[in-house]
C-alpha cells in the first residue's frame, strides 16, 4: 500500500502540471513516505502531456480518462489505481513553496490526528496573499453562491454578506481548526475515512464535489480540517465568472452553466439538511 495516492487531473493544462511537478518533485525529495503520483488526462493528450511526462518526469504515472469524464469521476478513476493511506488532489494551477516539506508535513499531521477524515492547506494567491479556501454549510451562503460565481457579491452588499460568511472570513486564517469544508484544489483524505463515505460523487460534473464530500465526511463522524500553518500557491482562475450577468453567463459561458448544474444537484441532494459541523 503507498501512503499518499496524490492526483492531477489534466485538462489542456500540460504547462500547469509540468510546473506543478516541478514543485512537487522537489518537495518530496528525501521524503520518507511512499508516494505515488498520477496524472489523469482528461483530454485525450490533446495537449502533448502524456509526451511531456515521458520527457520530464517519466517516473510519473500517466492515466488516460478515455474522454472528458468530469472532475470528481477522473480523480477517482486515478484514486481505484493504487490503494493508499492517504488520498491527494492538486490542482495543475498549484505550486509548492520550496523547502516547505509540505506533503510530509500533512501526511505527519494526519498520522498524529487518527480521527480527522481531511484536511486542506493554507492557500495563497500567487502574489502570497490569502485566498480563501474553507467554507460554512450556511444555507442562504450556499444558496446564492451562483451569485457570486458571477460577482455580484462584488455589485450588492446583501451578496456580499452571506458570501463572507460563506469564505469564514471572520476568523484568523493563521488558525488550525475544523471547518465545513475545503477547497477541492488541495485535499488530502483519510482511506478509513474514504472507506466509509467513499470518493466525489461524480454525478457532479465539476463544481461542488468538494463541499459534497466533505459534508459525507462530516455525516460519518470524520472531521475536516484548515491547515493553516501549511501553504500552498493557487494561481485559481474562476473561469466561470469570466461573462459578468446572469443571463450572459448561463447561456455564453459554459462553466457557468455546469456551476449552476451542479449547483442545483447539491441543493437537490441536501435539501433539509442545514447543519453546521464547525463554528
């Protein structure tokens, strides 16, 4: 069994990943744990990634999805490869800091906290401020999150309140503490866990799979948690906010139409359960 099965998912992205393994490869130089790293290719290597990998990083697997299968099914076709203590995502957008140990210092973490189910890092924009990561089962946050897809929070403070409240941006970010959930960018999930609640649902295309799963984990009894003290660079292009309305975006942006999608399935799916697992 290896103790961290850690994911890519490639689409059109070749220059993402391979930057991406850059930082990756070196972070775990001398690591003493046993990680595998995958690329799963959604795009048919379209891009030439399969190519560049056998160039740069041959030591890294590459996995074909067989089509554009969405976010969550293609990371889990690369999770049921190899059997693993720990489950990873990273976004082809991400970049480790150098000499940060960070992949280390989260299976370190987790193996000293048996009963938490997932964690995800402190994420910084690529300028090093913050961009936040953890979130708030807060109905009316989550209901008129396709608002803010579209940044309206940005045009109506009424908007903008509940979307703060979505963010949890009334506390200090420099806290480790449990909260609802963490941004699918970076997650690192618990195979006890994983057993029970299992990987994302992936009747979501893309979009609200990293709230889905978390909250599974919270209806297990396995805890998410906000690493603050681990952090990691996300270059995070809201592409689905790209066409500012909300009848332009719906019908001229493509992104924007799956968020909804997958917007409404997860309200369908959780209809009449408001809880709150953190504070």
């Amino acid at each position: 069994m290896k103790d961290v099965n850690l994911v890519f998912l490639n689409f059109l992205s070749k220059d993402d990943i391979i930057r991406a393994l850059a930082s990756v490869t070196k972070d775990i130089e001398n690591c003493p744990y046993d990680i595998k790293i995958i690329v799963a290719d959604n795009s048919l290597n379209k891009d030439g990634v399969k190519d560049a990998l056998v160039e740069k990083y041959p030591n890294i697997e590459y996995f074909s999805c067989g089509d554009n299968v969405g976010f969550g099914r293609g990371l889990n076709m690369a999770f049921a490869l190899y059997e693993a203590r720990y489950y990873m995502t990273l976004n082809p957008d991400t970049v480790i800091p150098e000499n940060s140990h960070t992949i280390e210092r989260m299976v370190k973490y987790m193996d000293e906290h048996p009963k938490i189910g997932m964690i995800g890092p402190k994420i910084l924009n690529m300028d090093g401020s913050l961009q936040y990561s953890c979130y708030r089962f807060d109905f009316p946050s989550i209901a008129i999150k396709p608002l803010k897809q579209i940044n309206f929070d940005k045009k109506y403070n009424w908007i903008k309140k509940y979307s703060d409240r979505l963010l949890m941006k009334d506390f200090d970010h420099n806290e480790i503490r449990p909260v609802d959930w963490v941004m699918g960018s970076v997650m690192m999930a618990r195979k006890e866990a994983t057993d029970q609640v299992g990987f994302f649902d992936d009747r979501y295309f893309m979009y609200m799979e990293d709230s889905d799963w978390c909250r599974r984990m919270w209806e297990k009894g396995w805890p998410v948690y906000y690493l603050a003290d681990v952090q990691i660079f996300h270059a995070h292009a809201r592409d689905s906010a790209k066409v500012p309305g909300i009848i332009k975006a719906f019908f001229k942006n493509k992104l924007a139409r799956i968020h909804f999608v997958s917007w409404l399935k997860y309200m369908w799916k959780w209809k009449g359960n408001n809880k709150y697992y953190s504070v």
